[in-house]
C-alpha cells in the first residue's frame, strides 16, 4: 500500500521527541506525515494544500491545540482533530470535545490508541460527507425530471432509460468525465419499482482499496485496525434497492473478484466475519474507461464486465449536442440565483460562445461556469467579455475583467502602448505560454479573492480540487493573508 492510500495527516507539537515517535508510528501505518513543531506554519499549509486529519499537542507556545482546533473547526471544518496533551484533565477533555475535538489522548501517547484515534477521525470525516451528500440529494429528483436536454442524442438516451427502469436488469452507463451519468442512474432507479427503496451511490475511484471492501461489504468489530464497531456496508443498506458503482474501472482485481459473488449469489460476507447475508440490489455501474480494453488487457474481469453490461447506456459529451446547452444553461441560472439570491442573466453574445466552445469538461464544466457567474457577476447580465478566459480566447475578444468588473484605468498613454492592458488581449510576438499562465494567475486570484482565501471555497468557484487550487496557488506564488 502506498502513504497517501490511508490519508494526509498533519501534526503539531513543539516537543522534538515526541513529535518524531508520533512521525514514525503512523508512518509505519501508511500515512503521510507532516509534522510541524510550529502550529502557525502547519495550519497554513493544510488549509493551503488539503488535509485529511490534524493532530495537535494542546500545550504550545504562541497557539494552543484549543485554538488550533477552532482554527480548523471554522476554516475547513470537513478535516477532524485529534488533542494530545501530557496535563489531562476531564475538564480538559470535556472542553476539547465540546469544542469538536475527534479524541483526546494523553501523552505519552499510546501508539495502539493513536491509530484507532487516527482512523476512527478518518471515519468520522467520511461519515461528515456522506452527511453533507445527503443533504445535497434530498432536494433532488427522482426519475428523469431533472435530466435536461432535448437532442436527439438525449432522446435515445431518455428512451433506454424508461425501456429499462422497470426491469431487474443491471446497467452500465458509459460517457466522459462530467457527462452526467450519475443523473441518468437516478433515473433508472426513479422509475423502477425500487423507487421506494434505497439509491446509494459510491464512487469507487475516491475510496483506498482497504477501506472500499468494508464500504461495499461491512466490517465486524475488530475486523481491523479501528474498526470498534460492527457496520454494515453499501449491499445491505442498499436492500431492495439499487447500488451505484461509479468509477467501476478503477475496482482492483482483488475487490473485482468479490464484487463478483456478490452480484452473482446476492450475498456478501462483512470483512472479519463469517456469516453470509443476503442482499437483493440491482447495481447500476458507470466508467469513463474503457472496460472492453481493459478486459483484453486482463486488468478488468470479463465474467464482472458482463454482469454489470447487461444493458449498456452510452451518455454523449456535451460538445456532440449543443442543443442541450442553451437549456442547461438556463436550468443552472434558475437554480444558482435561488441559491445565491440573485437575478442574473446572460447576453446574447456571452451565449453564442457558450454554443462555441467545446465543454471537454461537459455538463459538469457548464455547470461550474454559470454558478461562477451568478456568484461573481457585479451586473445583472453576463456579457461575453465576462467570460472566463478559456472561453474568450477562442474568439479573441477583449476583457473587462472577471464577470462584470471593469478594467483597471490606464495610468497614460504612454503606459498602455508600452504594457498590454489585460493578458486576454496579447500584443503581438507575446510567447502563448506566459500569455496563457498570466490568464490562469488572474482567474484564480479573482476566485480566491471572491472567496475570502478560503481554498474549498475558491475550488468550488473553480470547479478545481483544493489540492488543485493549492497547486495554483503555489505555481503561481499566491499566498493567503493567513501565512502573512
């Protein structure tokens, strides 16, 4: 197994000794490690770069792990917090868990109790997405009322959809990254008779091997390292219902194997256990690869690619049916100016590009520009020099800065003629590269701006990954007023 596998773990201690221990046993077990000795410089570089858990001493010069704690709590509340600290008291407990502390263990700490601490932060900060997913998907619809398009493309695609949904069947949607396949999945699922059962998606791709088997099948207690309590996985609370596989290329050859004998005899075993339960789901799988390749190449099982390819549904990138742009569109406006509260619009010329350009991103793509619009627009209309500069370079037409904002004012002539007034527009002979890394500094200080410096919030606005945007960020050497 490699480090990142298990998950980035930060941790902050001004004792030397113990922070090197620490470092060492929970490198041991896989994770990747990044010990600070001052919390200040750590906190910066896991809201710069992405954290999956901070483990802090609660005794520090010039910042407490209590003030650690609420740093994160407010900052990028999605990342647990483990406390250590040599003076425990059950005041001092009870205060760091009220404060939203995971654990808090005592120094020196016991390197069986760091891992379960360790883990079961991992697991709690799995279980806060889940949480913040179903939120997400109460408000959204079942069957196919939320899938918009009217090409001829969409229209097969709506067909196989209502020929298959009340069928046992299994099927696999395929399509590029962004296309839309899970909506579709929604869709059998919605007008199936197991519409009043369970849709549990799972993306197989953002899951490390050993945690995806007890995911899909359940742990019993003890199973592992961490696992304190028996817990069902994806097959039994799927019951009755349906299961979403997507990314199901990423699966490993071993995972494959069980995945299997699941589908096939309808029964899963948890991990660490030896009863066999039952579990009647229909699985509804979807790959951007190609799983046929993958079969001739032996790292995708044939027998599992024909279980779940019963029914094959192809889903069209968006640039092979631009009549679904306009209506997507405009489905997204409605969507983000309830959300925002805000009345937006776009021109007529900002739509024109939008039919123009290719969406390698797809809906996905559009979906993430018009809900950056509708955030940063400073005028109720969107105008094509508003547009990102990707969409603008195309047509070459000229910027006004970032959705509505005007031009910064020339301080002369003189100083025009001798600088380019915007990247967007080179002057002649200007090397693209630097032309295109100027663009790209711009947009995502404009972003990250707009978002107060927050990086999750910035990759929204973005469309990107926080570790994206912090790859950015460092790339173009933007720091956030934090470090300073």
């Amino acid at each position: 197994m490699n480090q990142k596998e298990k998950g980035r773990v930060f941790l902050f201690d001004d004792d030397a000794d113990s922070l090197q221990s620490v470092v060492a046993a929970l490198r041991r077990d896989g994770f990747d490690v990044f010990p600070f000795a001052d919390p200040r410089e750590g906190l910066a570089r896991v809201e710069a770069e992405g954290g999956d858990v901070v483990v802090t001493d609660l005794r520090m010069p010039g910042l407490t792990g209590l003030e650690v704690l609420r740093h994160v709590t407010k900052k990028i509340p999605d990342v647990p917090v483990v406390i250590l600290t040599a003076y425990g008291t059950v005041e001092g407990a009870i205060e760091a868990v009220r404060a939203g502390a995971s654990d808090f263990l005592l120094k020196p700490v016991e390197i069986p109790r760091l891992r379960a601490a360790v883990f079961k932060a991992l697991k709690e900060r799995g279980m806060r997405r889940e949480i913040e997913r179903l939120r997400e998907e109460a408000g959204r619809p079942l069957g196919i009322e939320g899938i918009v398009g009217s090409s001829r493309a969409m229209e097969e695609v709506l067909r196989k959809i209502r020929l298959v949904a009340p069928t046992r069947m299994n099927v696999l949607i395929t399509g590029e990254s962004g296309t839309g396949k899970e909506l579709v999945a929604r869709g059998v699922h919605g007008l199936s008779p197991r519409a009043d059962r369970p849709f549990l998606p799972l993306n197989c791709a953002a899951i490390p091997e050993t945690l995806l088997e007890s995911e899909l099948f359940g742990h019993e207690k003890g199973a592992f390292t961490g696992a304190t309590a028996s817990r069902p996985g994806k097959f039994e609370n799927a019951e009755g219902g349906t299961l979403f596989l997507d990314e199901v290329g990423d699966v490993s050859p071993a995972i494959q194997s069980k995945l299997l004998r699941a589908i096939e005899q309808k029964e899963v075993t948890r991990v660490g256990g030896s009863q066999v339960i039952h579990a009647d789901v229909r699985i509804i799988a979807a790959t951007n690869a190609d799983l046929e390749k993958m079969v001739a190449g032996g790292t995708f099982r044939e027998d599992l690619f024909y279980r779940i390819n019963v029914i094959p549904v192809f889903l069209p990138p968006l640039r092979d049916r631009k009549e679904d742009i306009l209506p997507l569109t405009e489905h997204f406006l409605v969507r983000f100016n309830r959300e925002h509260g805000k009345s937006v619009a776009f021109s007529k010329d900002a739509l024109d590009l939008l039919l123009e350009y290719r969406w390698t991103g797809n809906v996905r793509e559009l979906e993430n520009l018009v809900e950056r619009a509708v955030v940063m627009a400073k005028a109720p209309v969107v105008r094509a020099q508003d547009l990102p500069r990707a969409i603008r370079v195309a047509a070459s037409l000229p910027a006004t800065g970032s959705y509505g904002q005007p031009p910064a004012p020339q301080a002369s002539i003189a100083a025009s003629a001798a600088e380019p007034p915007h990247p967007a527009a080179p002057r002649e002979g200007r090397p693209r590269g630097e032309y295109l890394k100027a663009m790209e500094r711009e947009e995502l200080q404009t972003a990250l701006s707009s978002a107060g410096w927050v990086i999750a919030r910035a990759a929204k606005i973005l469309g990107w990954t926080p570790r994206q945007v912090a790859y950015k960020m460092k790339k173009h050497g933007l720091s956030s007023p934090w470090k300073k």
